[in-house]
C-alpha cells in the first residue's frame, strides 16, 4: 500500500510539474508578454520600449530558467540597468531595497508572485477566492451527492419499473442540461419578473452573507447537472448488486425487501459511486467558473476568468496549480479509497 | 399592429392544456408514491387492495394525461399550419407553418425508415426502441432545421440585421415598418433589436456544422492512438496514457482560455495543433486501406494514391489555409475552436478506444489471427475495431451531446466565434445580463441546447438497449 502511493505521488508530482509548464509556456508566449508590457507601462509603447520592459523584469529569460525562478530552484531575476545602476530584483516585494531581496522566490517559498489585475498578493487572492468558492463547493456537495445516491438506490432497486424509467429520465435530462442553461432557466423562473420573484439572481451578495434567496440557485445549478451522472453510476451499481447471488439468497431466506436492499445491497452498491463522485470534482470546477460568472459570486472560478482574460500571468498560474492539484488529489483519494472500500481489488 | 399571441384563435384550448400539464404534475407524484407503496405491499406479501387500486389508476392516469397533451401539441401545430392568417396562428402556429420543410422531412425520413427497417442493420434496429426514436426525432429536428435554416428557408429575418424599435421586444411583436420583411418578431428581439426566431435556426447550423465532425476527429485520433496503444502495451501504452492523462487533467475552461486567447493564436499554436491532430484522419485511413489490401498491391495501390490525394488536398486546406485549388477555406477563427474542442475530446476517446481493445484482444478470434499470420494492423482495425463498434457508436452519439456543450461554454465565454455569431452560447451569454428583466433572448437558444443534447441521449440510451439486445 505505501509503495503504491508513493508511486501515485510520485506520478503526481510530475504531472502536475508537466501541466504548469505547459500552462507556464502558454502564458509567456511573445505577444501575450507584449500584451502585458504595454498594460503595465502604456498602451503606446514602442517595440525598443517593450523589449526593455520585458528585459528589465527579466521576462526575456530562457523558458527553463523563468520556470524555475517561478517554482524556486533557480535563483530570482535581478537586473541592473547599465546606465543609471538602477537595479530590479524579481524577488524584492514592493517598497523593498532590490539590493536586500532574497536569492530564491518562488512556489518553493511559499512567494506566488503579485496580480497585476487585482493590485495584491496573488497568495492572498487565490486564499480569500479559493475560500468563498468552498462555501459552495460544500453546498453543492451537501446537495448534491444524498439526492444523486437516493435517486440511484431507488431507481436500481428495481430494474425496470415505473419508478426507475422516470427518475432515469430525469437523469438523463440533467445530464443533458448544462450549468448555463439550467442557471438562465433557473433565473427565468424563479427570479425575474416575468417568473416568480423568490430568489435572487446575482449572488455577489452570498459572499459575506449567505442566505437561501441568493445562494440557492447557484447551488441548484451546479447540482443538477452533476446528479444526473451519479444517479445513474449509483443506478448501474445498485441493479448489478440485486441481481448477486447474495441477494437473491437473502430474499429466499424471507428478508424483507426494504432489509435487503438498506442491510445487504446498499452498502455494495455504493462503491462505484464514491469514486465517480471524486472523479466528478474536475466537472465541478468547470461548474464552478461558469456559475460563478453567471450569478456574478466572486469566488475562485470568478478569478481564474479575470485572470484568463486579462492574461496576469503570476495569478493565472496559481489558479492552474491548484485547479491541476484539486484534480489530482480528488484522483488519487478515488484509488486509495476504491482499494480500501473493496477488498477484492488487489495492488499490483 | 397588435402583437401575435401565443396560440391565436386556438386560445380556447389554453385552459385545458394548463389544466392538462397540472394534471400530468400531479398523476406522476401519485403514480410513484403509489407503484413504490404497492410494490412494497406485493413483497411484504400485504395484499392492500386500495394502494394497489390507486397505482393501477395513477398509471392509467398519467398515460391518459400524457397522450392528451400530446394530442393538444398536435393540434397547436397542425391547426396552426392550417389557420388563414397569422393572427389565427398565433406564435406557437407560424412558427409550426415556419418549420413546415423540417417537418416534411422528419416524416419522410421516419416512414422510408420504418418502412424499410429490417433491411437497414443497426439503424434500422433503432426504430424498435420507443426512446431511441424520440432521440432520433429530436436530433433529426435540429438536423433539418440546421439544414434549411443555411438554406434561409425558415429564417424570417436577417440574424444579424438589427430593427430600431425592436430592442428587447416580448415574442409576437409586430414590426414597426414593414416593407417586404416578414411582419414579426416571432420569438421577440434580443438586446441588439435582432430577431431571436432567425438566430436560433441560425445557431442550430452552427452547432450541426460543427459538433458531429469535431467528434469524428476526436474519434480517428482517439482510435488511432489507442488501439496500439491497448495492443502492443508496454512503453508506448506507459507514455500515451501519461499524456492522455495529461490533458484530462487540465480544466477545460482554463485549456480553452489558454489555447483561444487572441495572444495565442497569433503565435500560431491552434494552427500547429491543427496540423498535428488532422493528419490523424489521413494516418488511420492509409492504415485501415493498407492493411486490408495488403495482399493485392494493384488495389491497394490505386486505393492508397486516391486517399492520398484528397486527404492531403483537403488537409492542405483546413489545417494550413494554404489549398492549391483555392476551393477548400476554413475560418481560422473556426479552425481555433475546432482544434481545441477535438483537442479535448480526444483523450477521453482514447481511454475508451483502449479500454474496449484491451478486453477485446484477449478474445479467442484475436488469438485465431494471430496464429494465421495476420499483421498486427489488420488485427487491430479489421478484427478488434468492428467488434468494438457497439460501444463506439453509444459514445459518439453521447459525445456530439458534449461537444454541442462544450461549444456552448465556449460561446458563454465569448471565445473564439465572433461576437455577432449566432450560435447558442454567444446568444446566452448576450441575454444573460438582462435576464431578471427580459428573459426570452436567452431562453430560446437554452432551451434549443438543451433539447438537442437530450435528444442525443436519449438516442444513445436507445442505441446501447438495442445493442446489449444482439
């Protein structure tokens, strides 16, 4: 068991090493530097003043060596400016004597870098954003995973009646809804004017303040498009544990029904389902950036979008590092936690 | 002029059809209440007679509801298409006599199918399936209407022309001034004073030009990677999947902002993606011809030049902008979504294609192959492929559905179509900051969305019953 995590780990890390790469090339490309020179200095920049902009924050570096200056194993950039001596150290926070600045910043010690978009430590935004966008990370789960498992249970029990082929359809209806169009819908109904005025549709307030008016239909939406995959997961699970052996045993010894399905069926059936709903957090990130710009909630999603479209690229980097690491971590827990909920699986 | 009403003299039915839907709302909670405590009753073998009465009933009930409102749907359109003016119509029945083409169509493809359809394989088998025909109507509705809306048959407007006067207009409204122009705005103005009706039949060829071959792209390159990769193991297998794994672990919101950024597709990634990931379409086809014609070079011959030459020709075209001909053009801004919608979907294909090939080559036939002498390439496209296409076609049809959402979110974002385009996405993302207000310009193409990616559901869901069914 250690080894195999340490392997999953292992692999981890290079994954994750990989994925910020790539992310770190894209956003470091020529014009998207050039882009970010002249929002930084002023849009009229000639291409002389770009390039010394861009080499005076040692944005000219070689790929390799800015990469490793962002994660800190490489020492941070200083330039001295040959004319005046001025000297500019990637490390030296503001207000900082550059001469004084430490050798490394980076990941590694903890400096995420400074959002050009927000005017504050990138560290402390992804923090307060990452927080708010847990507040409805827990809600949606809160929701969403006993009204997804319920659904599964009772349509699986019993393959093919009434019962199943409605709350089948159901699912597939909101699997085949995605989070944008069943937010509008939501808003239409049940907070506009030409539906029923309940509920509010921004929930920029929820923020500080979270109540059932402005937070539960962004909640509502993120969930509905994730119930219907793991209902019908859980459906799969159910009706291939009622038809085991074991079960029809139980039901000739004359347990009852509702004994076989909560005693011997439920706690099978529900093994598939905790991986397919770790695996479903990649989906609820991408839930959340939409229904965060829907609804107007600035939370983590909120930020990767104004760090997306105004390329800051120290707080787009954060934010892919920890989207790459929720990813990854949710994936992980789903292996070690399958291994551990059935014991029939063996590690290779 | 007055404004349209909905359903123009046949208000008369409108009570009843309300009434109908309330009914049908509460038949079904009673229907499952009742067949839940009834099945209840059979097992704990206490026969009650009034609990099994009341789900008998409710079932009855819903059915009688259900066709009922089914039958009003009817006769809205059917009437509709039939009344004299459009103040009879109302807007429920000039859009049905807009629509008349699809629904033409639609006929004619069910009855030649139902028709024939014991002649017609696999899909004909589709017709024995109560849902996977409902999948089919729905996405063949969209077909068509993506089809004859290109061709400007059912469109009343220009989708980008903009009407003073009309700006947020509920749906029905009449046009200010008309001269020649069609007299309303069936389905109201958006927030540019542009008529929703005609942008949404326009978003539909959007989305049908789109969706089906990015999912055919994904799927050569999904194949043509992972069937090796499934067959021969080892190293290959170790680094495909790594990357595969790569991709998947990426968000895709953020994938999309890095790769549709106008920053990036100045530096010309999207093309050089292009180039790499459309060559796999040409790679597959030389295979599939080679390995099948490998013992008749004459064939295999003529066969390979001829692929050879169109799939170059057209590739030369859509990857690099750059056909000899001049005939074949593709937008780069389309070219960009293109890539990274095919771009994200392939991984995923990949892991499927691999999965069902390694079950598949421990088959006995497999074996059999390989003992006659066949070449790997022959075993892994003519023997293991065909033997994987019932999962295959399942998933296709489930991944246009995704690819459709996909192309949404990125239109939701205002990424990579242009700002007028008319595609569903786009025109949420438009109507969304008025939606307290003016809800219509943003529920029309939801509600278009929605449809088509439940009917592509529904239709695999189809699919997959009749295929466990062999």
């Amino acid at each position: 068991m250690g080894v195999f995590i340490l392997r999953r780990v292992a692999v981890m890390i290079l994954t994750a090493l990989c994925l910020t790469f790539v992310v770190f090339f894209l956003t470091n490309l020529y014009p998207a530097l050039e882009k970010l020179a002249k929002t930084q200095g002023n849009q009229r920049m000639s291409d002389e003043a770009v390039v010394s902009y861009l080499e005076r924050h040692g944005h000219l570096q070689p790929l390799l060596v800015k990469y490793g200056q962002w994660l800190g194993v490489a020492p941070g950039h200083v330039h001295e400016n040959p004319e005046t001596g001025a000297i500019t150290a990637r490390c030296a926070t503001r207000g900082m004597d550059p001469s004084e600045a430490p050798r490394f910043c980076g990941l590694l010690q903890g400096d995420w870098g400074f959002s050009t978009v927000f005017k504050d430590d990138v560290s402390n935004i992804i923090a307060v954003r990452l927080g708010l966008t847990g507040k409805l990370m827990f809600w949606v789960l809160v929701v969403m995973v006993p009204s997804a498992l319920v659904i599964g249970v009772l349509a699986g029990m019993r393959e093919g009646s009434r019962m199943d082929r409605s709350l089948s359809t159901f699912s597939i209806a909101s699997t085949a809804t995605p989070e944008y169009v069943s937010g509008v819908i939501l808003i239409t109904l049940l907070a506009s004017s030409a539906g029923w005025k309940i509920f509010k549709g921004t929930a920029t307030s929820a923020a500080d303040n979270a109540t059932l008016e402005n937070f539960l239909l962004p909640v509502l939406t993120i969930s509905l498009y994730g119930v219907g995959y793991i209902a019908r997961m859980t459906r799969a699970s159910m009706t291939e544990v009622m038809t085991a052996q074991y079960i029809r045993t139980a039901r000739l010894k004359g347990v009852s029904f509702r004994n076989v399905v909560l005693k011997h069926a439920l706690r099978n059936a529900l093994i598939a389902p905790f991986t397919v709903i770790m695996l479903q957090f990649p989906w609820l990130l991408n839930g959340v950036v939409i229904v965060e710009t829907l609804f107007n909630y600035k939370g983590f999603g909120w930020v990767l979008v104004q760090a997306a479209g105004n390329n800051d690229i120290s707080l787009l980097l954060a934010c892919s590092v920890v989207a790459v690491v929720v990813v990854l971590v949710t994936q992980l827990i789903s292996d070690i936690g399958y291994v551990f909920l059935n014991p029939r699986i063996q590690i290779s | 002029m007055e404004p349209l009403t909905w359903t123009g003299s046949l208000s008369v039915l409108d009570p009843v059809f309300l009434l109908a839907w309330v009914a049908l709302g509460i038949a079904v909670v009673v229907q499952i209440v009742a067949t839940f405590l009834a099945a209840e009753d059979i097992v704990e073998h206490e026969v009650s007679a009034f609990t099994r009465k009341m789900a008998e009933y409710s079932v009855l009930g819903v059915k009688i509801v259900a066709g009922l409102i089914l039958l009003l749907i009817l006769v809205y359109a059917i009437a509709g298409i039939l009344m004299p003016t459009m103040e009879d119509k109302g807007i429920v029945g000039t859009v049905s006599t807009r629509l008349l083409p699809v629904w033409i169509a639609l006929l004619a493809t069910f009855a030649a199918s139902i028709a024939f359809k014991r002649r017609l394989g696999f899909y004909g088998k589709l017709f024995d399936s109560m849902v996977g025909m409902i999948g089919f109507a729905i996405v063949m509705f969209w077909v068509f209407t993506a089809i004859f809306g290109a061709m400007d048959l059912i469109v009343t407007h220009d989708p980008l022309a903009q009407v003073s006067g009309m700006k947020n207009k509920v749906p029905g409204t009449a046009l200010p001034n008309v001269e020649g122009a069609f007299p309303y705005y069936l389905l109201g103005g958006d927030n540019l004073a542009r008529d929703v009706f005609s942008r949404v039949v326009k978003g539909a060829w959007e989305v049908v030009k789109v969706a089906p071959f990015a999912t055919l792209f994904a799927f050569m390159v999904g194949i043509t990677l992972g069937l090796p990769a499934a067959y021969f193991g080892g190293r290959l297998d170790t680094i495909l999947s790594f990357v595969s794994n790569l991709i998947l672990a990426f968000p895709v919101i953020l994938l999309f902002y890095l790769l549709v950024t106008p920053e990036i597709v100045q530096t010309g990634i999207p093309v050089y993606m292009a180039a790499v990931l459309f060559i796999f379409p040409i790679i597959f086809m030389v295979i599939l011809i080679n390995s099948r014609f490998h013992v008749q070079p004459v064939k295999r011959s003529v066969y390979l030049v001829i692929t050879l030459v169109l799939g170059l020709w057209i590739y030369s075209g859509v990857a690099w902008n750059a056909d000899p001909l001049g005939l074949i053009e593709f937008p780069p801004n389309l070219l960009v979504v293109f890539v990274s919608v095919v771009f994200v979907n392939s991984p995923t294909v990949f892991r499927i294609v691999r999965g069902i090939a390694l079950d598949i080559k421990t088959r006995d036939y497999v074996a059999a192959g390989q003992t006659r002498g066949e070449g790997p390439w022959y075993i892994m496209l003519w023997e293991i492929l065909p033997n994987a296409r019932g999962p295959l076609i399942v998933d296709f049809c489930l991944r246009i559905g995704y690819t459709t959402i996909l192309l949404g979110t990125l239109g939701f974002f205002g990424l990579g179509l242009s700002p007028e385009s008319p595609d569903w996405g786009s025109t949420i993302n438009d109507g969304r900051k008025l939606l307290s207000i003016f809800p219509h310009p943003a529920l029309a193409p939801a509600f278009s969305l929605m449809s088509l990616v439940l009917g592509l559901n529904l239709l695999a869901d189809g699919l997959r019953e009749e295929s466990l069914r062999d």
